[in-house]
C-alpha cells in the first residue's frame, strides 16, 4: 500500500459546478423540514440534515462504488474531523510521504483538499471524482452509521467524536464564520436539545458507530477527541495499527510516530500558508483558517451558562445510558 494521494493532486482544477441529482426531489419534498435562522433541515431516515444535503446522502446511499481498501472517516460536524483527516492521510501515506518531506501534501494542502468530503460530492453530481483516485481511498462523511451504504460494510472506519458541548460551541463559530454571523448560539443550542442540529440528533450519531465499534472492533475505531489531545503519538500508533500498517521498529526508531503527530498538531497546520489563505467547499466556501480555531477541550465554558451545561450534559447522559458511553466535562 502506498496511497492515499491527495484529493487535490488528482483534481487540480477548481470545480464549482452544482448539479444534484434530481431524481429523489418527489421524496425529499415530502419530507418534515423548518428552518431557522437561515438555517433549512430535514429529516430523513431519523436524522436532520442540511437541506441541500439530502439528495447527496440518497445518491450515496445507493450509488457508492467501493473499492479495494477504501477507508472511510466519520463524524459529527467540527468533532476534530480535520486533525482525522490529517492524522490519517499521514499514517496511511507514510511510505510515499515521509514526515520529513518539505513538499508533503499536508505542508502545501488543506487536510480537507487531501481527503474529499463525499456528502458534498455526491450531493453537487460530482461522485464521479471518486472513480479517479487510486487505492486505497481515504474518504470522509458526517453520515451516521445507519445511514452507511452497505457498499461500506467491509471497509474500514474510523470515528471521532467530541464532548457535545464543546463540538456545539465550535459548530456555532463555524457557522458564523461561513457567513451566518447573525445566528445566535441560543438557536443552535435549542435545536440540539431537541436533537434538530445539523447531522443530529447527536446522541443517535454517537451511539451508531459506538455499538459498531464495540461489536466489531476491527472495522470500526472509536476515537474521542479529548483523549487524543492527552497523548496524540498514542492516537498515531493506535490509526497505524487498525489500518493495518503499523510502524516499523526501523520508523519507530525514527521517531516517525511523534513526527508525524507534530506535522498535524493544530498549530503547526495553522501556521502553513495553505491554511492562512484560500477556501475549500461547494455550497458554503469556507476559509482555510475557519478550521483551525483553538483545539482545545473545555471552551463550552466561556459560551453556555451552568444551566445550559446542565441541560445538555443530562440529556445526552439520560439517551447514553446502559450503553458504556460517557463523557467528561
């Protein structure tokens, strides 16, 4: 295995055309939907999406071409996704990128130029960049496990999420920062008790690929954004072990583990001048620099009084219950 190659080093051009697909509108038009504050959902097999995601996630879904070593990323919006995805690119593309490679796809690329976002793809018409990466593929979605396409059955996954309130807090920033700075952090807090936030309800999405990880521990890492704060060379180790090409003694004694763990910290990303300048995304292009924000646990503090953490913390505590999942504040 040498791969994966970089998104973008396959797709030099940028490609703003948006062509859904057309064939699901019946369906979606009958789906429950709101909207609010700018903000139009609906829900589709028990989980709210973003509206213009929903013909993507059904194109998906019955459309998804697998191939031979595919790895898939998963998670909840602004849950670490980026650090996934440049964790994962390095650990699986080591052998043709060495940590030390002043011309690494991560030191020139935006981690979200490395490894391509499938929801948006398939829901702008453009799967079909897929079909031209060679194996083994890196991809990412934000769908929950149930709404994986049985094509994904046999690859691989990896799954991080975060402390709710701290990915709340986060999302809120993202959100503002792609252009709705009106949006109140009230609304989005709501809509996430209610299990209404975009991709929600969280607990749904958690538990989904918890279950799966725990009864079927090979295909699927759980991984905790928290804990990989606490000691990141171990989350190294742990990616290289499940994806089937641990380190080497000879890499080991290398230090490559800790290389590649410093190459992806958050402030080295943040300081490359490919995450200072230019944007990424087909519906809502957003900078470079609105994915590197603080990365730290604990910043729910400074945006929900005690009683919104109380709020949120039981319920999220009242839907995981019985199931071994929990979280520290």
């Amino acid at each position: 295995m040498v791969g994966p190659v970089a998104f973008k080093d396959v797709h030099k051009e940028e490609d703003d055309r948006i062509c859904p697909p057309e064939e699901y509108a019946d369906i979606i038009s009958t789906l429950p939907s709101f909207e609010s504050s700018g903000l139009r959902v609906r829900l589709y097999q028990g989980v709210w999406l973003l509206d213009h995601v929903v013909p993507g996630i059904m194109a998906l879904q019955r459309r998804h071409k697998p191939q031979l070593g595919d790895v898939v990323l998963a998670s909840p919006p602004k849950s670490g996704t980026t650090w996934l995805k440049a964790l994962s690119f390095a650990v699986m593309g080591r052998a043709a990128y060495p940590p030390s490679d002043a011309d690494h796809p991560l030191r020139r690329l935006n981690p979200h130029q490395c490894v391509p976002f499938m929801d948006n793809l398939f829901s702008a018409g453009q799967e079909a960049k897929l079909d031209a990466l060679p194996s083994p593929r890196l991809l990412h979605t934000h769908a929950h496990h149930s709404m994986l396409p049985p094509s994904i059955a046999d690859c691989k996954i990896v799954f991080v999420c975060r402390e709710p309130k701290d990915m709340l807090v986060s999302m809120w920033h993202f959100v503002r920062s792609s252009g709705s700075s009106d949006f109140p952090f009230s609304a989005l807090f709501e809509l996430a008790c209610e299990g209404k936030n975009p991709y929600g309800p969280i607990w749904d999405h958690l538990l989904g690929y918890w279950s799966v990880s725990r009864a079927t521990p090979e295909r699927v890492l759980f991984l905790k954004y928290e804990e990989m704060l606490v000691d990141p060379v171990s989350t190294v180790r742990e990616l290289a072990r499940f994806l089937g090409v641990p380190f080497t003694s000879v890499e080991e004694a290398a230090g490559w583990p800790a290389d590649i763990a410093d190459m992806c910290s958050i402030d080295a990303l943040r300081g490359l001048q490919a995450n200072k300048t230019g944007n990424t995304g087909l519906f809502f292009k957003c900078s470079h620099q609105s994915f590197f924000r603080k990365g730290v646990a604990g910043d729910w503090v400074d945006h929900m009084t005690p009683e919104m953490a109380r709020r949120i913390d039981a319920i999220v505590e009242e839907k995981l219950r019985g199931s071994g999942l929990t979280f520290t504040s």
